[in-house]
C-alpha cells in the first residue's frame, strides 16, 4: 500500500468520479470503482495524510466523508474540465511549494483559475477544513 510505504502529507486524486465514488486505474489500465468509505478508511488508517485533494468530477461527497479525518480537504461539486484542473494542481503545489498553508493554496489555486480564463471552473472547487 503506497500511503503507508511513502507516509504523504498531501493525497491527491486526480481523474474520474462521480458521487460517492471516484474510478482508478491500475498500471494495466483497468478500472475499479472505489466508494467514498473505502477512501475515508485509507486516509483513516494513515498516519500521514493531512490534507486530501480530490481533483475530479463529483468528488464533494467523498470529500465531506473524508474531512474528519485530515487538517484539509479539496473536492469538486461538478464535473470540471481537464485544463482547468491541471491549472488548479500547479498553481496549488505551487503556492504550498513557497510555504502557504493549504487554505491560502487553495486560494491562489482559484485566483489562478480566473486569471487564466476559468472563472467558472474556480466556482466548482470547495476547500473543507477537516476536523484533525
């Protein structure tokens, strides 16, 4: 299991969803559907997960059973395009990457969506304060 072997401060998903579930691929290209308690137990069991982006579609309600589980966590309410999303996670690990806590990332991620054109896409990302 990769999260224990390399114990990361920040999960990020990024791909497919929809609610209550998000779909991985597995090296070999298959698919599996994986529910939002399933991820609430991995990051659960974690002990070094802090913070947990969901960059994909519908991932709210993952993101609501996750939250009590870590200090932050970042899903989507709707569907959101793939070149807003790759703009989202630079600018993100970007701002974290110069010292920002996870909110003001947050923030500046979303700062950099609409100066880049996706203003709408920058209202489809919710940030939850986590109960850790």
């Amino acid at each position: 299991m990769e999260v224990l072997n390399n114990a990361p401060d920040i999960l990020h998903f990024s791909g497919r969803g929809n609610t209550g579930v998000l779909c991985f691929e597995d090296k070999n290209g298959n698919s599996a559907i994986v529910s939002a308690t399933a991820i609430e137990g991995l990051v659960k069991l974690s002990n070094s997960v802090d913070c947990l982006v969901l960059n994909a579609c519908y991932s709210g309600s993952v993101a609501q059973k996750v939250k009590p589980h870590v200090r932050a966590v970042i899903g989507c309410s709707v569907s959101i395009g793939d070149d807003a999303a790759i703009s989202f996670s630079k600018a993100f690990y970007r701002a974290i990457s110069h010292g920002n806590p996870y909110k003001r990332a947050f923030e500046l991620a979303l700062n950099e969506l609409q100066l880049n054109g996706f203003e709408d896409d920058a209202k489809i990302y919710t940030f939850l304060d986590g109960g850790k």
